[in-house]
C-alpha cells in the first residue's frame, strides 16, 4: 500500500511523491513530476519515524546523512501505518496526535 505525501524540497518547494514500505524499506518515487526520483531507505540507514496527527497529518524520517519531512495528502490510517512502521523496522516509531477519538 502506498501514502502519498507532499515531501518538502527546498525552502518553499514541495514534490508529491508515494511513500512504500516492505522488505525493511521505505521506498518514496516521484508522481506527476517530469524529474523522476526514488529514494530507498534501508532499516540499517534509519534514525526513527515520526508521524504527526495535527491539523495536517504529517510524517518525518530521520536517516543518519537527512531529515525527510512531508504532509499527507489524505489522512492516513495513523494505527496501521505504525504498525506496519513497526512490524518492518527496529528503530524508533513515534506516534504523535490525537485527531482520532481511538488514540
């Protein structure tokens, strides 16, 4: 299953791109965008993930050489994207919000 996610790419610049997670990966490609861009993240390369149930719902990945933060484009299930964070990676998964009346 893919998130799609307006990762910031400069100072006032967004890109829309689909986060993918399996395999112990996070895989972000590029959508409706003439520059074509995968980034792989490997659970050896990964700090922590942080998604944020704000106003606008929002996901940071922290890898030792960058910061990667983006809004979602929809709100995702927050509950089963940690889980899935969870089940694919041993790292810090940090669950911030409270916009569902479950949490």
């Amino acid at each position: 299953m893919g998130y799609k996610v307006k990762l910031k790419t400069g100072f006032f610049e967004t890109t829309l791109y689909e986060i993918s997670i399996f395999d112990k990966q996070i895989r972000l490609s590029t959508i409706n965008t003439d520059q074509k861009g995968l980034i792989i993240i490997a659970n050896q390369d990964l700090i922590s993930v942080t998604l944020f149930n704000h106003r606008h719902p929002e996901i940071e990945i922290q890898t030792y050489d960058r910061n990667i933060r983006g809004t979602f484009v929809q709100e995702p299930d927050f509950r089963d994207l940690f889980y899935l964070l969870k089940d694919n990676f041993d790292k810090e998964i940090i669950y911030e919000g409270g916009n569902n009346k479950d949490d």
